[in-house]
C-alpha cells in the first residue's frame, strides 16, 4: 500500500480507497515515511503537524487495522458506537472524521480523561456504563453505521451480539478480540476460532486480520449483521 | 432497529427542561430502553430541540455532565474512606469483644452461669431485667450485640468499597485481603509503589523487625497468608506459592491505581502460575 501513500499534502479526501474522508497518509517533520492521521486537537502527546494528528497503530487497535490494509467499510461523517473507549486515545481519532461518537467505558478513572477529551470534541458523547448492558443506554444511544468494540473482557462475542441491536441493517462491527481475555492459556488461534463461531450467530464476518507486530495476540473482525 | 416511532420507549430528554443538567445526569443514569430510537429526530418533533446540530449540543453537554459527576461521585468511595472503615470495623469488634468480657463476668456474678463472648452476650441481652443492678448488665449486653452488628456491616462495606476502589486487586485477593492491604499500606497508591518483595510481608512488621535484628528466620509472608492459595498449599511451595501471589497482587495494585480498568486477565493468570507451584515436582 506505500504506493498510495507517498508524500501525499492533500486536504484529507482519503487518499487510499480503504482510508474515510478526513483519515490520510502524511509526513511528520524529518520522518521519511508517511504516517496515519486525522485533523483535531492532540490527545496523548502524539506528534502533529499543522491541525494534522499522528495515529499512532501501536497506541490504537483501529490505527493498527488501517495500517494493516483492512477496508473498515467506515466513511467520513457517519454515526458510530464505540465500546471500551477507555481514555478516548482511539474515540478521539475517530470522532476526528466521525459525525458523532458515543463513547461506552464502564471504568471509572478512564472516564475522567474521556471527559477532558470530549471538552474539546462537542461530537464524542462519554457514557459511564457497562456495555454487557445495553439497555442501560439505548435511551441515549441512536442507531449507528457502526459498532467499534475493544473491550478487552471474557465473552467479547457475546458483548458484540447484545449491541447489534445499535447497528443499521448497513452498517459494520468492527471487533477487536484479545485472545488473552477469553483464555490466557489457550492457544490464540483456538481462542478466535471459538470467539468467531459465537460471533456467527449474528454477525457474518466479512474479514479478520491479526495485528501483530502492532498488538500481539489481537484479532481485528469485520462483520455485518445477519 | 425500527425505524417508526414507538410509543413505549422514552428518550433520556423527554420531561426535560434544556439546561437542566442534574436532571439530565439523572435520566441518563437511571433510565432504560429496550432498543435505540432515531433520538435526534424525537427530540426535534417534542420540541426539545431546535435542530439535529441544537440536539447533539445538548447531548455533548449533558453526558459530559453525567460522566463528570459519576466518575466524581465513585471516587468519593476512595481509598482514604476505606482506611476510616477497616479500622473503625477493627475497633468496633476488638471493643465489642472486650465488653463481652466483662458482661460475662459480671453476669456470672449475678445470674447463673453462661456462655462467654458475643454469643454469651446475645443471651444475656434477652433477660428479663429484676432490678436496677440487672439492667445495667442486660443494657450492656444489648451495646455488645448491636456493636457487634455494625461491625458487620463495617465489614461488608468494606469488602464492597475495596471491589470498587480497586477492582482488580479485590478480584485477586478476595475484597477482605485488598482493604486490609490498601489499609496496611495506607492507600491505594503508596501499595502500588511497593516492591511486590514488601506487598508479601505486610502485616508481618514484627517478625521482620526480629530477623532484622537477627532474632528470627525471614519472614515468607503477612496478611496474605489468610489467602488460599498460601495457606493451601504445602508447606515446602509456601514460600513460592506467596511470592507468586504477592507479584500478581501488586501488577493488580499498580493497575488499578494507574489504569483503573479491569483486567480479568490477571486471575487466571495467577490460577496457572499456582497450579505450577502446587502440582511441580509431583507425579
Ligand atoms: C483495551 S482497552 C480499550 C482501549 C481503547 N479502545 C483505545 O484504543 O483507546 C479496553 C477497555 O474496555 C473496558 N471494558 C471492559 N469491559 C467493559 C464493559 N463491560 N463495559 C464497558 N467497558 C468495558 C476496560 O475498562 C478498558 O478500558
């Protein structure tokens, strides 16, 4: 994919027929290569350049998955559910090209940067609840194009199943699965293969792709509802 | 999804005033709804907002809102609370106790002999009092039983507050033993930067202080020894079976001071590192 990324200025259009409208390839002061990133107001002490935001795919599951060639079937300005947004360091890139984030972490301090993070995107909504609830949430939550879920918990099948309801009979679920969360000691080829079997209960997966060297024993899905 | 409107379910904005932020938190908090509707649109159609951009703004300003004081109002259940709880619960037995002893021995003086502590207590508080004299011992009798009591509601209070303040050490060791560590340690944060090597002897000061003073063997744990996966295993593993399970509980310490989510990972981890030391040198 370097072919399509090479010293690209543009004003963020996408530039990679995978990569949403305000998501790009851009080159950050001296560094050579090109690197993923979204325009908005840094978050975690990463690199910028002009309004433009290093994504950086070993802080994020998503970044990794783009860098990793995956089409995540997510446009520019679409409506998205986010599970496990912890202290927003991926919510807040994607709320970058998003037209709003509802962002679920049921931990407490997480939540308390969530909130510094959402001060400066009115569009990224913190929800302080339990994503194994929805119905804790669905008075607040709209329909969506798309569920991103990292929640990094035992039964993250079963978490992806219960929010389907959230998701356009169009839209996509973008699933991380940590293999360590459902088994430690499992082989985690084994551990996916069961975690997509639940999953096929409701969602057909259009795609998996692991993400090492980004994140090790991590499984990114794509899949739509059934 | 549905996509027409329905009549059951109710927006978190609906009987809302704008601007009312507490009460936003509250419905937010509080109410349910079985699926998602078109929100935005509702909002629009009760008047509740001008427009989808005067709706969003609402909704960014009212969960920012709810989020802020949830994570406030839980954080108030900090660690310094559970410090304050764990040692009122130690004075309230140690005290109940204590007076138990000297309800038993002052009712054997009077009335005919019977059990002693607590349970002695209860009995005697169910006397029918004869007298000035009786009364005051069946009175306090009745000041044992219900310290008693608050005790164990200190005791569950704590065991709730430690699962909340540190999830993942409470998971751990069982919430009992995390208060009693946070509590030992003198708070969430000074655990964390323990060395896992000082996590083990907590609790453990004085027989530390005698080999210090080359008085006593090391040492090979404290207060966790009350867990099981110390106390249960032989004797000969003991000493890897605590260090194993101390470097578990302080990864589980700096996390949930550090981080603060919840890492289920950790138990089973430590289940296996267990089931090592037990089964080795077995067979
Ligand atoms: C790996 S972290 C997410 C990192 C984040 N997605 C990012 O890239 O910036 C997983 C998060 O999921 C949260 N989590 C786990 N179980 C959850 C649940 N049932 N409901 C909500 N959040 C949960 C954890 O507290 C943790 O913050």
């Amino acid at each position: 994919m370097s072919d399509d990324r090479s010293g690209s200025t543009d004003d963020g259009s996408g530039n990679s027929p995978s990569l949403p409208t305000g998501v790009t390839y851009r080159e950050f002061g001296d560094e050579s290569e090109a690197r993923l990133a979204t325009r908005g107001r840094p978050v975690y002490g990463e690199r910028t350049e002009g309004e433009w935001r290093l994504w950086d795919p070993r802080r994020s599951k998503v970044g990794a998955m783009y860098e990793k060639g995956l089409d995540l079937r997510l446009g520019g300005g679409k409506k998205v559910l986010y599970l496990g947004a912890a202290s927003g360091t991926t919510a807040s890139h994607v709320a970058d090209f998003s037209r709003c984030v509802y962002a679920v972490e049921f931990a407490a301090r997480p939540v308390r940067d969530l909130v510094g993070v959402a001060e400066d995107r009115s569009n990224l909504f913190p929800l302080l609840e339990d994503a194994r609830k929805p119905a804790s949430y669905a008075h607040v939550v709209e329909p969506v194009d798309a569920l991103i879920q990292d929640v990094a918990t035992r039964g993250q099948a079963g978490v992806a199943r219960a929010n389907q309801r959230f998701l356009a009979d169009d839209g996509v679920l973008i699933l991380t699965v940590k293999a360590r969360s459902e088994d430690v000691t499992g082989d985690p080829a084994d551990v996916f293969e069961s975690v997509l079997a639940d999953l096929r209960e409701a969602y057909e997966v259009l795609d998996t792709e692991r993400l090492e060297p980004f994140h090790d024993a991590h499984l990114a899905v794509v899949a739509r509802p059934r | 999804m549905t996509d027409g409107p329905s009549t059951e379910e109710r927006g978190w904005f609906e009987g809302l005033t704008r601007g009312d932020l507490d009460g936003a938190r509250e419905a937010i908090e509080t109410g349910t709804a079985e699926s998602p509707e078109n929100w935005p649109t509702r909002a629009v159609a009760a008047g509740f907002a001008a427009d989808a951009a005067d709706y969003y703004d609402a909704l960014g300003e009212a969960t920012r809102h709810a989020a802020r004081e949830g994570v406030a109002e839980r954080e108030l259940s900090d660690d310094q609370q559970l410090i304050h709880a764990i040692r009122a619960m130690d004075d309230a037995e140690r005290t109940a106790n204590e007076l138990a002893e000297r309800v038993a021995e002052w009712a054997g003086s009077r009335f005919e002999e019977g059990e002693a502590g607590i349970e002695g207590a209860r009995v005697i508080a169910e006397r029918e009092p004869h007298g000035p004299g009786d009364e005051r011992v069946t009175d306090l009798a009745a000041r044992v039983v219900d310290l008693d009591a608050e005790a164990a509601r200190l005791r569950a209070f704590t065991e709730r507050t430690a699962g909340s303040v540190a999830p993942n050490l409470a998971a751990l060791a069982g919430p009992a033993l995390a208060a009693r560590l946070i509590a030992l340690a003198g708070g969430l944060k000074t655990l964390a930067r323990k060395p896992s090597g000082t996590l083990q002897v907590l609790g453990a000061e004085e027989a530390l202080f005698a080999h210090l003073r080359g008085q006593a063997t090391s040492p090979k744990h404290g207060v966790i020894y009350t867990h099981e996966y110390v106390r249960g295993t032989r004797p000969g593993e003991r000493g890897s079976a605590a260090r194993a399970l101390a470097g578990k509980l302080s990864i589980a310490a700096r996390i949930d001071h550090y981080a603060g989510d919840r890492r289920p990972e950790l138990e089973k981890e430590l289940d296996a590192r267990i089931e090592r030391i037990r089964t080795r040198g077995e067979s």
